[in-house]
C-alpha cells in the first residue's frame, strides 16, 4: 500500500493492497501463531502440524506487522533471545 501511494497508482490499489495485507496478516496469526506457546512456527505441508522449531523465522510476523500486542512481541523477544 505504501508503495503503491509512493509511486503515484490510485488510492484504489492502495486499499486493495491494504486488505490482502491485513488478509494474509490474519491467516499467519491463525495458522501459524501458538498462543499457548507464544511462538511463531512453521507449519508441515503435508501434515499441517506445526514445526515446533524456533528458528530466525519465527520473528518474520512480527517483522511483517501482524496483529500481535506489544506486551506479547516483547515478552515472546526476552524469552526467546
């Protein structure tokens, strides 16, 4: 969206970016996301099982924007580094 504003394309482009953000923003949070745990993890394809395996990807959502308070992104941060 912001790119989109930056290169001058029409606020409709923008919006449409925004929503497939917010969209894939929730499907990491609902497919990825452990809330017991407080982790990020990856999921097996074949299985759907998650890989219960920290790795520098587990940090990509929260990189990314996704919809997690800051009281978690900072405790889920300590505890892990």
């Amino acid at each position: 969206a912001w790119m989109a504003r930056e290169l001058g394309k029409p606020e409709a482009d923008a919006v449409e970016w925004e929503k497939k953000a917010d969209s894939t923003a929730q499907a990491i949070m609902e497919d990825l996301y452990s809330a017991e745990e407080n982790r990020f993890y990856d999921r097996l394809a074949a299985s759907g099982e998650l890989r219960r395996i920290l790795t520098p990807a587990s940090f990509y959502p929260i990189w990314a924007g996704v919809p997690l308070g800051e009281k978690e992104i900072r405790s889920m941060i300590e505890e892990t580094l």
